[in-house]
C-alpha cells in the first residue's frame, strides 16, 4: 500500500490536503502517457502550442479569491498579498508564451557553396519539474509554460505543503484542452522523485530548492546523460551607498527582508551600510519594522504571517541566539509583535546589529524573517562581505549614482544584480544564481535554450 501525506495549515494546525502518495503503477501510466503524447505534441504548430498554453495560464488562477486564500492556508502568507504571486504567474506565463517565436526561430545562416544551413531547436522529451511551497505558483511556471510552449511533455511534482496548487494546475491542463499527456501530477516522496528521474523516458529535470535537495537532484541525474536545472537557495545582500535616499531604501530593504516572513530564495538576508549613514539608516529601519502587523494571514490587516512550520522556526530562532550569544544586538523588541510566541510558527522579525561573517546569521541561509547589518567603510570593503558567500542569486546596491551601481555590480558574483530594487524577478531578464545558488538559466528568450537541444541543418543542392 502507498504511502500518504497530510498537509498542516501554518495558520491554525488543521489538516487542509490529504492524499496517498503516487504508486509504481500510477508512475508508469503517467510516465508511459507523457512519453507517449510527445511526439504528436512537438509536431503540434507553435502558434497552437502558444494559445493552448496561454489558455492553461489564464484557466489555472481565475478563481482569484480562492487561490489567494488557499495560498494562505497552504503557507501562511497575508491573504492581502495572495494577488500578488497570481499576477506574477500571469505575467511570467503569458511572457515566456510571448518570446517563444523569437527564441524557437531558426537560426538562418545563409546559403554557401551550395548549402542550405541553419540551426532548429528541438525539444528534449518528457520534463519532470520539481516545485517547492515558498512561492508555488512563481517557481512552477519558471519551468512548465516554456518547457510545455518548446513542445516537451511535462510532469509536475510539487511540495507536499502546497499540494492544492499542484490540483488547480492539474486541472486547468484537462480544462484548456492539453491533450492528454502533456502535462500531469505526480505525489511523490523524495525515493519516488529519485525514481522517476532515473526513469529512461524522462529528458530533463528543472528543480527549485534547497542546496541539500540539489545536491540528491544531482546526484540522482548523474546516473543517466540528461540536464539539470537546479534553481537553489540564496543569502542575497544588499549595499547601502552613503548617497543613498535613506528613508526609501530602509523602507525597500524591510520589504525585501520580511516580505513571505522571509521565505524567499532571493529576499535579503544580509545588510551592509555605509558608515556615513548607517545611523540614520537604523533608525528607519527600525521604525518601519514595527510598523509590520503580526497575526492571522487570514485578516486583511495582517502584514507579516507566519513561517511555514514550527520546525522553520526553530531552526530559524537558533540563528538568531546563537548570533546574540556571539555579541549579536537585536533592534526589534519580540514584545511589539503581540502574536509572536516561541514554540509556533508565528516569529516576530529580528534585525541583528554587532554581527560578523563568523555568525550563521550572516553566512548560512535563514530563509526567515530574520536579517543582518553590518556597517561597511566603502565599496571596497561592502564588495569582499558579498562576494564572501556560497551563494549568489541575486544583490543588490542603493545609490543615486546610475555608473557607479553598474561599476560595483561587475565586480559582485551574483546572478542578477539591482540598483534600488530587491526581491523581484523581471520575466524578460535571465534568471540564473552562481556558486550555491544553482545552475541553469530560466526564463527570458535565454530560458528556453536549456529546455531544447540544437539541431543543426546542412543540406546539399541537388546539381543541376
């Protein structure tokens, strides 16, 4: 008998999704049915490949309100900021379907000495795509609408904590008219998720997770001669320039810490100031940290919810003592966040002060509402403290000066790199992380190159 899974809603500790893991058998129809549905699906024209599939991305979010609020039992987030992944799945699906005549077309070289030659991309096969619960509907569509758009089949496994995601997608596939097969669902445990990877039907696999979970993604794929994306964590940094709007950029970089309660690969988890206004900019900081309002994501009031479970937290809240038992000074009172109660998912902010890169709160991941700020001399020091990282996703510097963000930005190893902005993802820019934070590169028209292969043409005149 297979094994099952209950979903635990962080809001209130019900049981909101319980079902039985997917068995050999129900892999094998799904597997056999997406390698089978393939071939004619590649052959389907493009143009319709684009309309289905925009179809598929209208279909799955329509229902806005229930979406919303099933995001918000399923992770915790503020139901007043559902709205804001469902535009955000809108406009990653219907951008990565419009690029998809630019980055398909064939490469034309011209003829020479008689040939005709040019460079097609064709699709790899069945993908098996692997999404996590911090952003469900965000990280899917990174992968699903070009990897379905280039004409692959497509198998989707999503986090067992949002699995009413993985259902609403499922069924907007059989409602925009899919054919079968061309994309499904699977539940599955992570020796299932190794499985089917290994399984010779299945051509590439993209994965949004943790270092840990890409590190056995990896591995798993090493087995066989097939691609792996692998979009991972992040300890993203931002820089404060002593040119910087202060008020604005302390109220961006508390957004950008403790937006989703700090679960995002690509939120900002360290700060460094320059010593001009790094007095300033605490002060700013802090006062707009308090303005957040902790409770039930339920309430339209609420602006900051809970972590995702209470093992997060614990393993978040011992990042935070371990730096105050190092020397580390907090600058937000627990006490202000009425709800915050040690021993359940619901954690007051935290901004540490007196920290150093020897602390975990400066150097492993936190993924939590918990951030660090450090004062830096100037973009020589500021630099080394973000390029010292396992990790580099995204950075960002706060300035007035356009040149010199572009000048500090060549010399930061990150994948993205912003003035003025945090904790936001253009669909039309490439979205790669360097070190830690992954391989691969998704969306833009660079997005769909890792989901095709080139095929060069070399074709001979008939003489005469």
């Amino acid at each position: 008998m297979s094994k099952g899974f209950r979903t635990i809603s962080p809001v209130d500790g019900s049981i909101i999704f319980e079902r039985a893991l997917d068995g050999a058998d129900e892999v094998e129809h799904v597997l056999g049915g997406a390698n089978e549905a393939f071939e004619t699906w590649r052959q389907t024209d493009l143009a319709q490949r684009c309309t289905m599939v925009r179809r598929f991305v209208e279909l799955a979010v329509h229902e806005t309100d229930a979406v919303s609020q099933e995001l918000t039992m399923q992770m915790g987030r503020p139901v007043r900021d559902g709205g804001a992944e469902i535009g955000g799945w809108l406009l990653r699906g219907r951008t990565m379907v419009d690029l998809a005549p630019q980055a398909l077309a064939d490469i034309e070289l011209g003829e020479r000495d008689g040939f005709t030659r040019f460079i097609r991309r064709e699709p790899l096969g069945v993908v098996f795509v692997v999404a996590p619960w911090n952003y469900p509907w965000l990280t899917a569509v990174n992968a699903l609408v070009p990897a379905l758009v280039a004409g692959n089949t497509v198998v989707l496994k999503h986090s067992e904590q949002t699995p009413l995601v993985a259902e609403r997608i499922g069924r907007a596939a059989r409602e925009a008219g899919l054919p079968a097969g061309v994309l499904q669902v699977l539940y599955l445990d992570h020796g299932g998720v190794a499985d089917v990877i290994g399984d010779p039907r299945v051509a590439f696999v993209a994965f949004t997770g943790s270092v840990d979970g890409g590190h056995a993604i990896q591995h798993a794929a090493s087995k066989r001669f097939i691609g792996a994306a692998l979009e991972l964590g992040g300890k993203d940094p931002a820089y404060v320039c002593s040119d910087a709007d202060v008020a604005r950029s302390a109220a961006n970089l508390v957004e950008g810490s403790f937006y989703n309660a700090g679960q995002s690969c690509c939120g900002i988890e360290r700060i460094y100031v320059h010593q001009h206004v790094y007095e300033p900019f605490l002060e700013a900081f802090v006062a707009t940290a308090n303005e957040l309002l902790l409770g039930d994501p339920r309430d339209s009031s609420t602006t900051l919810g809970p972590v995702v479970r209470i093992r997060n937290a614990e393993g978040i809240q011992a990042q935070i003592d371990e730096a105050i038992g190092s020397g580390a000074r907090p600058l937000l009172d627990p006490g202000h966040f009425k709800e915050a109660k040690r021993g359940l998912p619901y954690m007051a902010p935290q901004a540490l002060v007196d920290v150093d890169h020897s602390m975990r709160i400066m150097s492993e991941e936190t993924f939590g509402p918990a951030v660090g700020i450090m004062r830096v001399r100037g973009d020589v020091e500021a630099i080394a403290l973000m390029n010292d990282s396992m990790y580099g996703l995204t950075a960002s510097v706060w300035t007035n000066d356009l040149e010199h963000a572009q000048q500090v930005g060549t010399r930061v190893e990150t994948g993205t790199w912003f003035m003025n902005r945090c904790d936001y993802l253009d669909p039309e820019l490439a979205w790669v992380g360097v070190k830690d934070s992954g391989r691969g590169c998704s969306l833009s028209t660079l997005g769909y190159a890792q989901l095709t292969r080139p095929k060069s043409f070399h074709l001979r005149h008939t003489p005469g």
